[in-house]
C-alpha cells in the first residue's frame, strides 16, 4: 500500500509574517539526521532588503492594483484572464504581505481567489483542472499549477470560512488532477492527460503538491519519487544543465531556465546534497542571462529567475550571497517609470514575477519558508 504523507501548517491564521513552520519536502516519511541545505537565516536575508528593493515593489504592486480587471483577474492580451498570470500577481501582493482581505491589497488577493475559482472545469473530461481556454490556450497546465499553488498557499489563510472551505475543496480536485495527469516517466505535459513529460511543466506541478501537502493534502510518496527519477533523467551529466525533456537537447539561454526549474523541483522534492544539485548551481551561476533589454527579453527570462533565486535561496551560503545582489539591481534598474517590466508575454506577468523575485527575502510565503 502506498503510504500517504500529511502535515498541517502551523500557525496558519496568524499572519504571513508569522508562519514559521521550516521547508518541508513532500518526501519525507520519518524524522532524519541527514544534514540540509545552508539555508540563509535573518542576519544572511537582512542586507538585501534596500530602500531602492522596497520601492521597486511598491511600485511594481501599484501597478497591478491599479490595473487588474473588474473580475480579479489579470493578464492582457492573448493572456487576459490567464489563470497562471492572475495566481502570479496574487501571490505577489501576498509575499508583499497582504493576505485574503488582510493588508493593502488584501481586497485584491481575495477577488483573485474568487476569479481562479470560476476557472474550474467542474464537468466534462477535466474535473478539477483550472483554465481559462479564452487566454492562451497553449500549455494550460502551467496555468492549472500555478493557480493549484495559489490556492494552496492561500486557502489556510483566509478568514471568511465559507470561502476557505471552498478553497480547501477545489485544492482537493486541484491536485488530484495533477495527480491523474502523470505520465508513467513522472512528469507532465500541456495538457492534463498522461501523456508526454517536459521539465517546465513539470516543475509547476511538484511546487504545487509540495505546497498542497505543507498545508494537509494527501499527496503519495510513490507519485514524487517517479517524479524525481523524471527530473533526473533530463540532466545531461557532463554539464549541470537540464534538457526539455528527458531525451531532447539544449543548454544555453534557454537551458538556464529549465536548470533552474530542475534544481527547484529536486529541493521541493526534498532532495538537497544530491550531485545533480551541485552541477545544477554550478551551471546556473556559469550561465546567467543579463542585461535585459526593455524591448525584448531573453527567452524565458522572468521564468527563469522566477526558479533560479529559488535555487540559491534554499542552496543559502554564498550561492545566495552572490547572487540575489547581482539579480535584485538588474530588475531594480529595468523597472519602467510606471512600476511595470517588459515582457513579450505581457506587462503583468513580468511585473508579478519581478516582484516576486525581489520579495524573496521578505520570506512570507509559506512555500518560501526556510
């Protein structure tokens, strides 16, 4: 019989801020005496935070707020009412330390919740699955997971309990349809069907359960175990990076996203002092992208970082200390006289994930919790 692991979150009502309940993998049965990452403390976190950091945010949050759709969605465009985008934003304004009706842009979260929850495909072939088949149809289970992980990181904290008990239940499905879109490989593809893997849609899905489980979803040990092997097999061994999928190609730019995504799902997969870890960050550190040009982005820039200061957050030590600065002034000096950043997908998207790469130290999310 496959086992079933549970954890509740701790201190769930008592504010972002508050929550001090350590990362915990989705892997773990047992207590165990293996040492973990050098995750930074307070000290390590504190000199990041800059007056210049605090504005960018500021600024980068107004802007959303001052610009999201009456429904409490986000997204422009093709990518109008994305769920993906909207859950992204929601999760800005929360690592930012608002909460479900609770802080600044409390409202704003809460009426985000309520939209992502329209999104549901209660009927059909899908139960469970969230999209927005009007908004970019390519690729919805990005968006499935990344709106999954919302609801995850949100539901313990919202005070009206109707709302949250409707939350819990639609997580339920959430994750269940994760769980029956896994191929036998051990990963997941566009469409919430078991069938065909790569690595960037995989990653939003084991976030997702890794969150899901913090906060007391049953998730099996069996299904993030085939999902490690997975990643495993699309690391090319002689250089750190990781390919697409497990028997395509590709380093580069575009390598330096899905090594990124790659390092990120070992660690909420519990995994911290494997080699693939090592190579993985060595890899990236080698291979950064800068320089972003206001006009057109790299490749999956704002992806890519989204994962990378994940990476070298729970890596702490020097991976951290080095590389937080270097991205923390990039996107400081690229941020538009109106809060916004520049990308091909749209201004919201970039806005959200530029905040969330720069609220990283704030340390409020529970899936950011060290």
């Amino acid at each position: 019989m496959t086992p079933l692991f549970i954890q509740r979150r701790e201190c769930l009502l008592t504010g972002l801020g508050l929550l001090t309940m350590p990362i915990a993998s989705i892997a773990l049965q047992e207590p165990t005496t293996k040492k973990g990452p050098n995750l930074p403390d307070g000290s390590q976190a504190k000199g990041m935070m800059t007056p210049q950091l605090d504005k960018a945010v500021e600024k980068g949050l107004e802007f959303l707020a001052t610009r999201r759709r009456p429904d409490g969605s986000f997204g422009t465009g093709a990518y109008t009412g994305n769920v993906a985008i909207t859950s992204l934003a929601a999760l800005a304004f929360m690592a930012g330390g608002s909460q479900p009706q609770r802080g600044r842009f409390g409202k704003i979260v809460t009426d985000a919740l309520k939209y992502i929850l329209t999104q549901e495909n209660k009927e059909g072939g899908y139960p469970g699955f969230f999209h927005n088949p009007k908004s970019s149809p390519h690729g919805p289970m990005y968006g499935h997971g990344f709106a999954t992980l919302f609801l995850a990181e949100v539901h313990g904290m919202i005070p009206d309990k109707e709302l949250r008990t409707q939350t819990h239940d639609a997580l339920e499905r959430a994750i269940k349809c994760i769980l029956d879109s896994q191929t036998q490989e051990g990963g997941w593809r566009y469409n919430p069907v078991p069938k065909d893997a790569d690595i960037s849609v995989t990653i939003c899905q084991i976030m997702a359960l890794r969150s899901a489980r913090n906060s007391g979803i049953l998730v099996p040990k069996s299904r993030v175990d085939r999902c490690v092997e997975y990643v495993k097999r699309c690391q090319d061994k002689r250089e750190g990076w990781f390919r697409y999928m497990a028997q395509s190609g590709g380093g580069g730019q575009m390598g330096f996203a899905r090594t990124a995504a790659g390092v990120v799902a070992l660690y909420s997969a519990g995994i911290y002092d494997a080699p693939e870890i090592e190579a993985g960050l060595q890899f990236l550190v080698q291979s950064k992208p800068q320089g972003l040009n206001l006009q057109r982005t790299e490749m999956h820039y704002f992806y890519g970082h989204y994962y990378a200061v994940q990476a070298m957050y729970t890596a702490g030590g020097k991976y951290w200390a080095d590389w937080f600065p270097y991205i923390r002034d990039e996107l400081i000096s690229r941020q538009r006289p109106d809060g916004s950043w520049f990308d091909q997908v749209c201004g919201h998207y970039a806005t959200a994930m530029a905040c969330l790469v720069l609220e990283t130290p704030n340390n409020y999310l529970p899936i950011f919790q060290k």
